[in-house]
C-alpha cells in the first residue's frame, strides 16, 4: 500500500467517524424530550407518594386525637368508671 491509499483511507475513515458524530448528535437531540417526559413522570410518581404517605399520617393523628379526645371527655362525663 502506497502513500496516497493510506491518505484516502484515513480520509474514509475521518469522514465515517464525522457522519456517525453527527448521526449521534442527531439522536441525542431526539431523545432529550423522551428523557425529559421520563423524569417529569417518575418526579411525578415520587411526588404523588409523597402526598399519599402525608395523607396517611395525618389520617393515623386525627384517628389518635379523635380516641384520645373520646377517652377524655368520658373521664369529665363521669361515663366511664374505672
């Protein structure tokens, strides 16, 4: 192989490694929206567990302070004896 075909050759290949560059950018500039649905999604996702587990404890603490308020207004009643 002379010269001149190692030349050609290395020019092929630098303009191969271009194009495909440049395929990649393409897709990466596609994608960009496709990944920022994604994590709008799970971001949603991980914020509607948040509030249902927020929901859940304050249902346990009204539940604690209706039993505890029951217990003391028995007590002023004079309901329960004990």
């Amino acid at each position: 192989m002379d010269r001149k075909e190692t030349h050609v050759r290395e020019n092929e290949s630098l303009e191969q490694r271009r194009a495909h560059e440049h395929l990649d950018a393409d897709q990466l500039a596609e994608s960009m929206p496709a990944n920022g649905r994604n994590r709008k999604r799970e971001n949603r996702r991980k914020t509607n567990r948040l509030w249902l587990w927020l929901g859940v404890l304050v249902l346990i603490f009204i539940l604690l302070y209706w039993l505890f308020t029951i217990g003391i207004f028995e007590d002023l009643a004079g309901y329960f004896n004990g």
